[in-house]
C-alpha cells in the first residue's frame, strides 16, 4: 500500500510514455471514432428493425400454430362424424 | 459525470452521445495498449474498433464492482493477447514460462518509473507480451494487485510474483540493450 502511495507521487515514465501515444495516434483515434459510428448506426437499425417487427412475428407465429391446432380439430370432428 | 454514470444514462437512454462521451475518454489509451502490445497500427485500428464493439455489446454486464477503467483494461489486455496467440506472433502468450522458479531479485519501482522515455518503449518492445502486459497494468494504468489478480484470476501472492519477473526481466533486457547496469 505504502509502496503504490509512493509511485503516484514520484515521476512516472509509463505516464508519460502513456500521454506521448494520446498525442501521436490522436488522428488513428479520430478516424476509428468514424468507423465505430457507423458501426453504432448499424446495430441501432437492426435493433429497431427487430423491435418493430419482433412482435408481428411472432403474432404471425401465434395465429399459424392456432389455425392449424384449429384444421387439426376440424378433421378429427369430421372423422368422428 | 463519472464513467459509470454515463454507463448507467446509455444504458436508460440507448443514446449514441453518452457512448461518443467514453470513447473520447478512453480511445487514445486503448490504442496506445493496442500498439504497445500488437506492435502494428493497422492491427491495432482493426482492435480498438473490435474492443468498443465488445464493450457495447456487454455494457449492461458492467456490474460496477470494479472501476470501468479496470473493466474495460481487461477486455483490451483479454482481445490483444488472444490476438496474438491466434497469430502464434509471440509463443510466450501461449504457455506459462516454467523455466524459472527461482525467487528473483527485487528491483526497484524507481529504476522503472524515472527511465528515459525512449529507453522505457524500447525495453518493453522487447520483453514478451505477458510482462509487458503486466508491467503496464501496474505502472500505467494503476491497478492494485487485486484489481491485477480478479482481472487475470490469480491470487495476489501469484500477481506480485508475476510482477517481481516480469520487472527482472525489464531489467535483464535493459543491460543487454544498453550494456550497462541497471
């Protein structure tokens, strides 16, 4: 404990080196920011487009497996008939 | 605002500024780590773009136990190691060094944090990635021994003597470059 106490106050050259980069890729940095943007923008499509259909699919789903659960009712009534 | 409350106002809000907030803060460093231990800067651009993927995508899973700062170290350290292991670029990522059990020699903190910039980036390019990545966790990013052992699942006896080789062989490699003692 002692010991790391003692580090933040002396000079710290992995700091130092640690700034220099920041200030050396700053462009790498900017030019990344772009591409992750994009990449937010693409994930946030899907996302919507799954919120806005998600449901209707599985409102689809629903009615299918209803309907043929009904067809399904139907033939054994008309077989029993 | 802390790091972690911008997580929490993303996560309520999915809003993209709250996000552009924590990729200014911590972009440049991850690259620096990126290139620190990739030694490439196209590999390094392809990484920090993967690496805020990641962290986007499991954000909610940030529980807030450790600082976000810790959090997010750990998915750069975690993605460049197993980069390199998955480009065989540095054999040392892949196995344990068992060659060495003796107890090493301390070194002193001050040998580290008062060398020469360009001699400090020269030394850690030559020493293997795992003391490389340790070194720095410890001295750049200032993590304590238990943030270090919870991040690479080892106890902190086994962290401080991780520490302790891998500053022997910043050392070691530092008189052989510079032939001159330490």
């Amino acid at each position: 404990m002692s010991e790391e106490k003692e580090n933040k106050t002396q000079k710290n050259s992995f700091k130092e080196l640690e700034r220099m980069q920041l200030e050396q890729y700053k462009k790498n940095t900017e030019k990344i920011g772009g591409r992750v943007k994009g990449s937010l923008g693409t994930i946030g499509l899907i996302s919507d487009i799954i919120e806005l259909y998600f449901s209707r699919i599985v409102d689809v789903f629903i009615n299918l497996s209803s309907s043929s659960a009904e067809q399904n009712v139907a033939e054994e009534v008309e077989e029993e008939e | 605002m802390s790091d972690e409350e911008v997580v929490q106002e993303y996560l309520k809000t999915q809003n993209v500024a709250y996000f552009d907030v924590l990729y200014k803060r911590y972009s440049g460093k991850i690259f620096g780590k990126c290139i620190s231990l990739l030694k490439d800067e196209e590999d390094a651009e392809d990484s920090v773009q993967e690496i805020f993927m990641k962290i986007l995508l499991n954000l909610s899973k940030f529980s807030g136990k450790s600082r976000f700062s810790t959090w997010i170290y750990s998915i750069t350290y975690n993605y460049c190691i197993d980069r390199i292991r998955r480009k065989k670029k540095d054999p040392s990522t892949l196995v344990e060094d068992m060659s060495n059990h003796d107890v090493p020699e301390d070194v002193n903190d001050v040998f580290l944090l008062e060398m020469e910039i360009g001699r400090l980036k020269v030394v850690l390019d030559e020493i293997p990635t795992k003391d490389k990545s340790i070194l720095l966790m410890k001295y750049q990013d200032e993590m304590s021994i238990k943030e270090i052992g919870e991040m690479l699942e080892k106890s902190e006896s086994a962290v401080k003597m991780k520490i302790k080789r891998a500053k022997q062989k910043f050392k070691k490699t530092y008189e052989e470059i510079y032939k001159e003692p330490a």
